[in-house]
C-alpha cells in the first residue's frame, strides 16, 4: 500500500516524501481511510507507531480541501496531555502542511502566554494545545472553538492517568456538537471506553496487529543488583559499551538530577529532563541529546511521554517503575519505527514485585544477568520502598504541563490490567 493510495492530496504526498516515508504504517493505513471519510475513529495506537501522521495527514487533506475565509477561525484542535507531546505533534503539523495553504499554533502551560495569543488572533486553522492553557486562553476570550470541524483527543489514556477528564468535558462543551472526532488511546479500559461513548458518535474503531508490538521488538535484560551498586554498574555499561545515546528513566525527579549530576562527574554527558525543569531547559537537552552532544537524557516517567528520538539503541530504566504499563512506554522509547533496541533494568531487591508485575503484563520472563563486583545484596528486604505516587509525584499540579485541576487524578490513576497489552 501506498501514501497516494490512500487518496492523500499531492502536496501532502510531496511533504510525505521529503519527510522519507515511502510506506503508511499499519496504523496509518487503518485510520487514514475513515478519517477522510469523514467518520469518527477510535484508535489503539501507541506513540512511535506513526500514529500522529495517522491523524495529521487525513485532517490536513480535508481541511485543505474546504474553502477558507478571509477570517480565519480555529477549525481542528488536537488536544495532548504534556508539553512534548503538543510541541511535537505540532512540528508534524508544520512539516506536513509545508506544501498547504494552512496554518497552525502549538499552546501549552509553562511559557509565555502574549506570544500565543498573538499568534491565534492573526488566524490559524490547526490549534494544537494542552488542556489548561486552552481553557486558559478561552476563558479569557484570546481564542474560540466554536468553529472546530475536527477534534483530536490524543493519547486519552495518559490524558485520564493526568487527571484532566473535567478539562476535556469543559472543552467538549466549547465546540459545535457537529463535527468528526478522533480518539487515540494507548489503551482500552473501562474509563477510555466511557469517555469515548461520551465523545464520539458511531467511531470506526481501528487497532493494529500484535505483530508490530514494541514489547516483541526489543531485546530487554534484568541486571539484578544491590541498590547503592546501581550508579557505578550503570556508569560501567554506559562506558564498557561505549554507547552513545542512552535514555535512563529514574521514578523521581531528585533522583534524575542526582543521578545526572554523577554521570557527569564520571565524564558522561547528561541531562536531566522533568516536570521541574523549564519549558526552554527541557528543548535544549531534548536538542542535545538528539544531535549526539549528550549522551545520556535521564527522564521521569511523564517527561518521557511524548519525546520524538527515532533510532534510540538503548533504554535503561534505572529503577523500575511502580505502573507496569509505564515499563512498556518506556521502553516503546528503543525499537522505533522498525529498529530493534536494547531495554535494561536494574533490579534491586526491593523491587522484586515491581518486577513480577511486569512480567506479568508483558507475559515473558525478562532474562536476567549479574555483572561481577556489582552483585544484587542477599540480605536485602524485597519489600518495596516505602509506597510512592505513581510517578514519583511528577504528575502533581506543577508539572501537569497545564496547570489544571487534579480532582480526577486518583480515581483515574487505576488502570487495569490486562493480560494482552496490544501496545503497537
Ligand atoms: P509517532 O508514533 O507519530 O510518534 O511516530 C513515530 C516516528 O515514526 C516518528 O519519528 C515519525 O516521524 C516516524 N514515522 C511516522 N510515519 C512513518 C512512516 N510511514 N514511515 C516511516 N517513519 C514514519
């Protein structure tokens, strides 16, 4: 199957093919179809499978192929849980609209509000945005959405995990009750389903094979080790393996910038990227870790979410996380668009059941190994550390990326859990 097969516009096929894609992905060639088609669409679909080109194409071509008005109002909003997300989203926009006589912006919390608003009111017609700042900027009449033909609801499942359920009711009352909506979801729990019967009306639902699993793609090792070995073992594989861009996750944010900090001591380049870290440091080590002049981004969970690195060889998740299904986004990071990747984890006693759980979902056993002079502690409790919030706190109010309610927050952090995790 081709891009032109799908019946997208010629500029978009010449964007398409500046940007290198020869072939739709197989989530591409699901969605693409309905979406111009005018229908509603819910899709199971991960970040790196292409997803955003799955919606950002077929939106472009329709809204290219309406007549436009002098006054140009907002006609397609694509709403994201973090910041990354929306800037990333919205460089696909820009890209694939390079040949198109469309505009579009990118709004979320944490920067300068005058230069956004600016932007809106000369006229765009893709909005991309988070939650808070959106409301924000309505509630204070800098935008509108009551023109909105198309709404994209991307990844709603992080979306929920956030706590932002009000804010996109709130949204939802914002717009026209006609128009095509688009839902994109990691996964399906009872809370997606709900909220999808909320949004959209009769969607075609669309989901990619298991084959193209991230989880199968990768090569993943458990390095069980005592706990206060973990730094020297991972500087030690960073080092005997001479790699030279490693995406570490720690569970907090103190434990990204101390962790970093001793990277840096011991010659590594690093950068730590979270929820505390302003918009401008988070782009610049994003930047210098994609252009090779940083070698390790440590992340947390939320921060990660989002990130465009294609090609990442490895992902080392320097504790593991407490939310099995954030084992699976993290190491959907390695393994892009095809490549195969290399994820670790160093496993100290105390996260036995973490691990466990994780098998669990993944439904393998991870093969273990031990590195001699950094052995696991035999007297060690498996107990886990004392109870954290999922995230590590990372998904307080600060760093929500829009600084919104976080009423629904707990009762939306429970997802189930599922034997058959078709992350694709
Ligand atoms: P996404 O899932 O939208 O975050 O996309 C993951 C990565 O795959 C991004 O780096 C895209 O640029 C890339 N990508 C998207 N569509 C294709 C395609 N059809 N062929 C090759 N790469 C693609």
């Amino acid at each position: 199957m081709s891009f032109k097969s799908l019946g997208l516009s010629e500029a978009l096929l010449k964007a398409i093919s500046k940007k290198g894609y020869t072939t739709p992905s197989p989530i591409q060639q699901k969605a693409i179809p309905p979406v111009l088609e005018g229908v509603d669409v819910l899709a199971s679909a991960q970040t790196g499978t292409g997803k955003t080109a799955g919606f950002t194409l077929p939106l472009l071509h329709i809204l290219s192929e309406n007549p436009k008005e002098k006054f140009r109002p907002i006609r397609a909003l694509i709403l994201t849980p973090t910041r990354e997300l929306a800037a990333q989203v919205y460089a696909n926009v820009k890209e694939y609209s390079e040949f198109l006589n469309i505009r579009s912006a990118v709004i979320f919390g944490g920067v300068n509000q005058k230069p956004q608003a600016a932007t809106i009111k000369q006229g765009v017609d893709v909005l991309v945005a988070t939650p808070g700042r959106l409301l924000d900027l309505e509630s204070q009449g800098l935008l509108s959405l009551k023109r909105i033909e198309i709404f994209v609801l991307d990844e709603a499942d992080r979306m929920l995990d956030m706590g932002f359920l009000r804010d996109i009711e709130r949204v939802i009352k914002m717009m026209p009750s006609k128009r095509q909506n688009l839902m994109f979801s990691a996964t399906f729990s009872k809370d997606i389903k709900k909220l999808a019967h909320g949004i959209l009306n009769h969607p075609v639902q669309v989901e990619v094979t298991p084959e193209n699993s991230t989880v199968d793609a990768i090569t993943q090792k458990v390095y069980r080790v005592a706990k206060g070995l973990k730094t020297g073992l991972i500087i030690k594989l960073i080092s005997d393996g001479n790699w030279k861009q490693v995406l570490v996750f720690t569970r907090t944010k103190h434990g990204a910038n101390k962790l970093c900090e001793k990277m840096i001591k011991a010659d590594i380049t690093a950068a730590a990227i979270h929820g505390n870290k302003s918009q401008g440091a988070r782009t610049k080590a994003l930047a210098g870790f994609k252009s090779g002049r940083i070698r390790v981004l440590v992340a947390t969970d939320i921060a990660a979410r989002g990130l465009d690195i294609p090609l990442l060889p490895h992902v080392i998740n320097f504790e593991l996380p407490n939310i099995s299904e954030d084992y699976v986004h993290r190491i959907g990071r390695t393994g892009r668009a095809g490549a195969s990747g290399e994820a670790i984890s160093l496993v100290s006693a105390d996260e036995t059941t973490y691990l466990r759980d994780i098998q669990k979902l993944i439904e393998m056993k991870i093969p273990v190994e031990i590195v001699e002079g950094f052995e696991p502690d035999p007297n060690a409790s498996t107990a886990p550390e004392k109870k954290q919030q999922r995230g590590g706190g990372n998904r307080s109010r600060n760093n929500s990326n829009s600084g919104t309610s976080n009423k629904n927050r707990n009762s939306n952090s429970r997802r189930p859990k599922r034997s058959n995790d078709r992350r694709n």
